[in-house]
C-alpha cells in the first residue's frame, strides 16, 4: 500500500507540478543551447538528444500550451542541431576524401616520375652497355683483324705456269695471293720422279728448289725470281712438281701437272692446291695417306697459254 501511494505521489508531481515541467524544460533546453553553441562531434548525439527530448514530451499528456509550445521550440532546435551536424560531416568527408584524393595523386606523380626515372636510367644503361658492346666490338674486330695480318689468317697463294711467248716448252711461273693478309712466303719445289704405294704415298723425288719470295699482298702476285722454266717432262709427256708455299701461317702443298697435248703445241697444266685439316672437319674434306686435307683450289688441265693472273 505504501508502494502505491509513493507512486501515485511521483505521479501527481510528474502530471500535475508546474515547477517539474519547467525543470524539464530548463535542463533539456540548456542543453539544447549548449550544443547549439557548441555544435557534437556527430549527428547521433543530436538525434539521441532529440528522441529524448520527444520521450520526455510523449510521457507528459498533460501539458499547458506554453509549455508544449517550449518543448516544440526544444525539438525544432535539435532537428535544426542534426541537420547542421549532418551537413558539417558530409562537408568534413568530402574535405577528407579531397585531401585523401590530392595526397593519392601526389603519391601516383612520385611513382610516375619515380617510373620515368627509372626508364630513363634503363635507357641511359642500354645505351651505355651498347656503346661499351659496340665499342669491345669494334675493339675486337680490330684485334682480330690485326691478328690475321700478323699470322695469316687463312690466306693461303698459288704457283701457276704462264707459256713464255715463241717456246712450247719454256714457263714463267706466277704466284698469286688468293687472301686477304700478306703472305711472307718461302717456296720449294721437288720434282716427282715416281710414285708407288695405295694412292701413291710412296714418292721419290729430286731437283729440289727452294726460292725466299718474300711478302706478297693480298689478291696480289708476282712472276718468280727465276724467269725462265722449263718443265721436265717424263717419257709419256708429262710432269709432275710437288711444291710447299710456307708463310707465317701453316701454308699450303701444291700438286703441278704438265702434259704435252696429243696434237703437240704448248703445254697444258693442271694444279691442287691442299692444307691439312687442323679442326673440326668440312663437307668435301678427304683422306689421302693418312692425313685429312681440304682442297683450298682446284685448276683443272688448262693451256699455259692463258696470260695474265690465274685467281
């Protein structure tokens, strides 16, 4: 019983009490002042503070007009106070995203400028490492070349006969330089008295000749230093010399052939010019008593009237 009496007290005061009503609208509407001033952090204040100010209002039925008049002033102004609070937060996002969005583009033109460095370095690279390259190049071709002049290379020269105007026996021999590198070459020559054996490996010569030639120029040549020769030739008409070109390289061995022809009248010569193969062996390689050779040039029977350079 006493319970209900306190409670129908507490009633009668919340109802009934002027001065509860204006307490009410003291406190909720300095804090409606308060925070019109001093606006939240967030629009969910405002809208907690005007469903309070709304809960408050809806449990109080019997109200006098000045006093529901100073409630609708309360809830109009935390309306106006959540309105406010949700346009500075939209205005504040908008700023963050901006200054999100300048800082995201001042980092995308680091990274481009730090991209377009990076090209150009590369680039600046690469032309340098091309320029070394081309330059080691160039400086290798140059070696290379100066190599080859001071061995050889693979220049390798020739002997060929030359008929001597007026004599149908008599020769001018002719040496020729069918390389690019000089050639200091020393000559010798046998004559091949007979041959026996498989493939004529057994040999006996005789008249052996040795001439110094001296330096010839590449695709160059020069008649020898003996101005006259005169081919020996055997009982069958023909004649057979076995010569050695030495050079600064490995040089060369040539096979000269004479023959009178069937109707007489100047001689015909046939030539082979080999070197030993030292590498990895080529298509056309041969062995002959033992020895791998490559045929450097082959001159078929040929009248020794040809005049001028055989190449």
């Amino acid at each position: 019983m006493r319970i209900n009496r306190v409670i129908a007290r507490i009633e009668l005061f919340w109802d009934k009490n002027p001065y509860c009503g204006l307490a009410l609208i003291l406190v909720v509407g300095a804090v409606a002042v308060y925070t019109g001033f001093r606006p939240t952090t967030s629009p969910g204040i405002s809208i907690g503070l005007l469903a309070f100010a709304a809960g408050v209002m809806s449990v109080r039925p019997k109200m006098h007009f000045p006093e529901k008049s100073a409630w609708i002033i309360i809830l109009v102004a935390f309306t106006y106070q959540e309105v406010r609070d949700i346009r500075r937060t939209d205005a504040d996002n908008v700023a963050t995203r901006n200054s999100q969005n300048a800082a995201f583009g001042v980092i995308v033109d680091d990274l481009k400028t730090s991209i377009q460095n990076s090209k150009d370095q590369y680039s600046a690279t690469v032309k340098h490492v091309d320029g070394v390259a081309l330059t080691t190049q160039k400086v290798a071709d140059l070696a290379r070349t100066n190599l080859e002049a001071l061995t050889g290379g693979n220049s390798y020269a020739f002997v060929y006969p030359t008929a001597i105007l007026g004599s149908d026996r008599e020769q001018m021999l002719k040496i020729h330089n069918a390389g690019n590198q000089s050639l200091n070459i020393t000559m010798t020559m046998v004559l091949v008295v007979q041959e026996s054996g498989p493939e004529g490996c057994d040999v006996s010569t005789t008249n052996r000749t040795v001439i110094p030639i001296g330096p010839v120029a590449p695709h160059d040549g020069r008649t020898l230093p003996n101005p006259v020769f005169e081919p020996v030739l055997r009982f069958d008409g023909t004649a057979i010399y076995q010569i050695w070109l030495n050079a600064q390289n490995a040089g060369v061995s040539e096979r000269l052939q004479f023959r009178r022809p069937s109707n007489g009248g100047d001689l015909d010569f046939k030539l082979d010019v080999v070197r030993p193969v030292t590498g990895k062996r080529q298509r056309g390689d041969v062995k002959i008593c033992g020895t791998w050779i490559r045929y450097l040039k082959r001159v078929d029977w040929t009248s020794t009237k040809m005049q001028g350079t055989l190449k």
